[in-house]
C-alpha cells in the first residue's frame, strides 16, 4: 500500500512510501538533502517498518528537534497503524 506524509520542522516537504506486510517496498522524499535522503531510502529498502521506526525515531537535525529520518519514523508509524486497520 502506497502512503503520503508531509513533514514538519524538515527541510524535506513530503515522504511517500510504499509497504507490503510491514516491510518497506520504496520510500521517496521530497526536497531535504538530495544524497543523503536517497542513501536512507536505498538503506531501509526491504527492512521491517518497525525495525526502521526503532533506530530513527527520535534523530535531530542540528538544533531542530526532528529531522528527516524522525519524520521517517512517523510516516512509518502512521503507515503502520493505517495498514492495521
């Protein structure tokens, strides 16, 4: 199933996603440090959304108290929680 979340406190305006029974399938962010958002998206590729959610969730970006990767976790989360209904 195919997700959109739009990011807050990000340079990154929206994270769509992509999850088949837990597991992410493609993510893609929109804006936000080209290079490193499209290394986290090859990285978490084929990983468990919850394993993924329990090493991000949290992260900050220099004095922001979120970041690309924690906005990540919370679009997973959501996914997660959506897909359980």
């Amino acid at each position: 199933m195919t997700y959109t979340y739009k990011t807050s406190g990000t340079c990154s305006t929206q994270i769509d996603l992509e999850l088949e029974d837990g597991i992410i399938q493609a993510v893609a962010f929109t804006g936000g440090c080209n290079g490193n958002l499209k290394g986290i998206c090859q990285l978490v590729r084929g990983q468990s959304a919850q394993e993924v959610i329990d090493k991000l969730e949290g992260t900050v970006c220099g004095n922001k108290a979120t970041s690309c990767p924690d906005q990540l976790s919370k679009a997973l989360r959501l996914a997660l929680e959506e897909s359980a209904k």
